[in-house]
C-alpha cells in the first residue's frame, strides 16, 4: 500500500494581496520538500456543489463565486481575499480532500496527505474566514459519512488556531467527533475546552503560550487517544497545520520539527488500531516557509512508514 499525495496546480493560481501569511510559495516549498519521497501522485479534482452543499449553503457558494474579482483581490473580510484564480483553487482544496477520502475507503491507498490552498478550518457555513473559504475537512469528513455510508469518522486539527469552522460545520452530528488543540489566548478567541458541542462530540484542547511540544504530546495521549479510542472511528482526518512551529511568525507555541513527527506518529499508530490506519491529512496553516516545508516533510514521512 502507498501514501497518496493529492494538490494542483490551480492551488497557486489562489493569490492573496501582498504581505498576506498565507501566500502561493506555502505551496512551492511543502511541495519541493515532498518531492524525492515515494508517493502516489494525483491532481486533486474539483469538488462538485453537491460536495460543499453537505457543508455550506447555496448562497455561500453563490458569495464566494460571485466575489471573485476579474483581476485584483475582493477582500471578503481583513484577513480573506479572493483572487481570479481562487474559486478554482477553493474547488480543487475541497474536491483533493474528497478524493482522498474515496482513495483511502477504496483501498487505492493505504493514507494519504493534500496539499492544496487556500485552507479551510475557519470557514463556517456562511463565513469565509481566517484565509478559508470552504471548510475542506469537514466536506470530507461529511462525504465518507453520507457517500460512504461510514458510521463514525474523527477529525483532529493540530493547527496551532481554533478549528472554528470544522467545528461549527460538523458539531451537530454526532457521527463526527471533533478534537482541535489550539493556542489560548489566539486568534479567532474561540476554543475553550467548555465547547463540547450539543452531542458532546467536540473536544477542545486549549494550549498555553510559549508551551512546547511534549506538552502537546502529553495532552494528546492523555485526552485524544482515549476519546478516539470510545468514538471507534472508521476514518481519521487530520487538519494538518504545522503553525505551532516555534519559527512560526502567527503564534507563541514551541514545538519543533520533530514534535510534528511525534504528533503524526501517535495518531497514526491510533488509526492503526482503531480504522485499518485509514487516514487522510488536510493542510492547513504553517506560515514559516522553511519550517513549513520541513513540518510538512517529517509528516509525510511517517505516513509513508505507516502505509509500508
Ligand atoms: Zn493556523
């Protein structure tokens, strides 16, 4: 079995203005660090409405299509823009998530990791947000529960921001639990671990400033695993965000390269004992390109040990 690795090429046709963390050479550095590695390459098709529609409303969908701008930038709020190239990027984000899910339940490969932008925790049902437009993950995370007819799936966000969105989009089916670990205090403010949502499915790990990765990893097997452990998911989705890298320049976590190496591995030894190691990883944030792309690598890696 191989790992997949699913983006585009229209994901760097996605521009934000000048200046902006979230920017088209994210992609160009995780995907030239991915480059030597053995790995099943796929262009990540376009989501179908249908998809997103699991997720958002028409009139979201309508919003983002109808902001893009012929050239320039639309900001849809302070820190969201679109492009003229973002309404294909946003597609192929959401649609790569997808088909990685259809790969993996498929049995085409073992796991797999997509790296498309722009990124997708923030997004709520009508609220671009935090860079995002759709919410990638959840989309997904929906898709192998209503196509596939799957009977339960985890999502873990280990992006160092509150996963606002994936929460909001998936906190009413209880089919889906959602774990999210996150700065506190941080942007969006959001994320106290009183958040459990209306089935109990949510869990929120808040994380204090200047804490490292060894806290991350305690908290992790001490919270996470036994609460992957009672849901029995048949599929684990990760938002991979490797913001909590103490190069990043958005947040005060300090966790090094191989910490994410650790993180990957404990959550891949759970998938192996819970789902068949059945996993797909969505990027997220990470806005250090260096410590961005060697984040990425390192996890990677240990996706490809996990399917070999
Ligand atoms: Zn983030």
């Amino acid at each position: 079995m191989t790992t997949a690795l699913l983006s585009h090429t229209d994901c760097l046709s996605h521009v934000n203005p000048p200046g902006a963390p979230e920017q088209v050479a994210r992609l160009h550095y995780i995907l030239r660090a991915l480059e030597d590695l053995d790995l099943h390459r796929v262009d990540a098709p376009m989501a179908t409405d249908a998809d997103l529609l699991r997720c958002h409303p028409q009139s979201h969908l309508d919003h983002i299509r109808n902001s893009i701008p012929a050239d320039g930038y639309t900001a849809l709020d302070a820190d969201t823009s679109v492009s003229p190239g973002s309404l294909n990027a946003a597609y192929r984000a959401a649609g790569g998530a997808v088909k990685a899910v259809d790969m993996v339940l498929g049995g085409e490969v073992q796991n797999a990791f997509v790296a498309t932008r722009p990124p997708g925790h923030h997004a709520e049902q009508t609220t671009p947000m935090g860079f995002c437009l759709f919410g990638n993950v959840a989309i997904a995370a929906k898709h192998a529960l209503d196509h596939h007819g799957l009977s339960r799936v985890a999502v873990v966000d280990f992006d160092v921001h509150h996963g606002n969105g994936t929460q909001a989009l998936l906190q009413d089916d209880p089919r889906a639990l959602v774990v999210t670990s996150q700065q506190m205090p941080l942007w969006p403010g959001t994320g106290e671990a009183s958040e459990r949502g209306p089935h109990g499915t949510v869990l929120n790990l808040p994380l204090p400033p200047a804490s490292d990765g060894a806290h991350a990893i305690e908290v992790y097997k001490s919270k996470v695993l036994p609460a992957f452990a009672k849901h029995q998911p048949e599929l684990i989705l990760i938002s991979a965000g490797f913001d909590a890298h103490q190069d990043d320049p958005l947040a005060n976590l300090n966790w090094s390269t191989e910490d994410f190496r650790t993180m990957t591995k404990m959550i891949l030894q759970s998938a192996q004992n819970l789902c068949k190691g059945r996993v797909v990883s969505v990027l997220e944030g990470g806005y250090d390109l260096d410590a961005l792309a060697a984040s990425a690598r390192v996890h990677v890696q240990e996706l490809i040990k996990a399917a070999t």
